[in-house]
C-alpha cells in the first residue's frame, strides 16, 4: 500500500482499518484526506485478504467534517463550474463509492460525527458507536447551505427524526440514534476498538462472495425506493444553496469573525 500521510491504514485477520489521521484537526477532512481514503479503499477492494472494512479516526473524534478552513483557503472564489466538480466529485462521488464497496464496512465512532463525517459514516453498512459518541448536522445554519452533500439522512434514520436533526442542527447522542435505528451498537469508549473488531472478524468469516451478493442486493432495495434518485437530486439542490445571498452573507460573517479572532491572538 502507498504510504498516507492524514490516514492511517492497518490490516489484520482479514479486516482493513482505514482511520482519519488528523486528530489536531478534529480529522477534518481536507482535499488530501479524502483523496487518501478514497485511494485506500480502492486497494482494499482489491486486495484478497480483505474482507471487511472499518472506518473511523485517531484521537478523541471521528470527524468533525469537511475542512472549512481549507475551503476558505483555497476555494472560496471558485465558480458554480469548479464547485460543481470539486463536490460532485470529492464529496458525492467517493461517499457513493464507500456506499457501493462490495466488501462490508463497518464505521467505528466516537466523539464527533458531523457534517461531512456524518455523511460518510452513513454510507457505511454499520455502525458502531462508543457512548459518547455524537452526530450533528448543523450546516444549513452554520453555512446557510441544503444540509451537506448527500442527503443520507432520512435513509438512516427516517424522515420525521431527520427533519428534526436537520431543521435543528443540535446534537443527536449515541443512545438516541440506536433508537432510531441508525446506529447498530453502542460500546463503552474502551471496547469500541475490540467490539468493533469482534464484529469485523464474525463477518469476515462468512464466504466473501455470498456477503458481497447479499450486500448488493440489500442496497438494491434502497434503490428501488428511490435511494439514489433523491441523492442526485438533492446534490443538484445543495449546489443551489452554495451560489445564494444567504450563503454569501454567512460565509462574509464566518470571514470577518475569523480575521478578528486572528487580531485579538496577535
Ligand atoms: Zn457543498
């Protein structure tokens, strides 16, 4: 494998583990990051002695989401065209990738789970929490954008609780999205690495093939809902949302907030 510098990757006993690697930055997932785990994924499909993948990151948090500060940086004047395929790229497209991955994936969570972290941990086949775990989408306030990229959320945990977490922005506890169905277990933070493997492993010991047809198939049955129509479709709409006054006014305040913070440490 290539060597990575913001992921970190390790295989044992059949199971790959593919962790965000920037824990000074909550594993905000910047251009490389994602370019990164997209890259390791790929070779873990083809790699024959994997079987299962986990997702997840070092440190106190999953990801706290797309790297704003990078954005800020280096794409704030792009036009609807660079957006366009920056995002549908980078953001639809490998969140797609890990959603159609033959192999069975497991997103291991603790700390934060936000934004852009919540939309890939969501493309994962299961999830597995630690008790302190939290996921929020607060985007459509914070950025005045159409929630984030893909709209996986009333997939996972229905449309009234989604609208919720959405039209809100709050936090939503591990317990809770248990409850809703979204989260598959909830582990004491010290045994999520070992719970999490136990469960890798149980389901790397089934035959490969019959797994992958059978993960394929499950995904079909979201996809005659619909599942991948309305993704596009909200893509189409959140890309609307990037190119609004509203946004522009949020993101100018974000700016000016962000200079004065910068003032006041000198
Ligand atoms: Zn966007």
């Amino acid at each position: 494998m290539s060597d990575y510098s913001q992921i970190s990757v390790t295989i044992e006993e059949s199971v790959a583990t593919l962790l965000h690697a920037r824990s000074a930055q909550r594993n905000a997932e910047s251009q490389q990051l994602l370019d990164e785990l997209d890259e390791a994924l790929t070779a873990c499909i083809g790699n024959d002695d994997v079987r299962v993948i986990v997702i997840g990151g070092e440190g106190d948090h999953f990801s706290a989401g797309h790297d704003l500060k990078e954005a800020q940086e280096k794409r704030a004047g792009f036009t609807v065209e660079q957006r366009w395929d920056y995002e549908s790229r980078r953001y639809y497209g490998y969140a797609l990738r890990v959603f159609d991955c033959p192999k069975p994936t497991i997103a291991r969570v603790q700390g934060a789970c936000i934004a852009g972290g919540f939309m890939l941990a969501n493309m994962c086949d299961l999830v597995v929490a630690s008790d302190d775990a939290f996921f929020a989408d607060p985007v459509t306030h914070t950025l005045a954008t159409a929630a984030v990229e893909v709209l996986v959320h009333p997939w996972v945990m229905g449309l009234r609780q989604a609208k919720e977490f959405l039209f809100t922005g709050e936090r939503l506890s591990a317990a809770d999205a248990r409850a809703m169905g979204m989260v598959n277990r909830v582990v004491a933070r010290d045994v999520l690495n070992d719970e999490t493997m136990a469960l890798a492993r149980r389901i790397a010991a089934a035959p490969p093939f019959a797994i992958s047809m059978l993960k394929k198939s499950l995904n079909r049955s979201l996809d005659v809902q619909g599942f991948r129509a309305a993704l596009s479709a909200h893509f189409d709409l959140h890309q609307l949302s990037h190119v609004t006054e509203e946004f522009r006014e949020k993101r100018e305040a974000g700016l000016a907030k962000a200079i004065d913070k910068g003032k006041s440490m000198r």
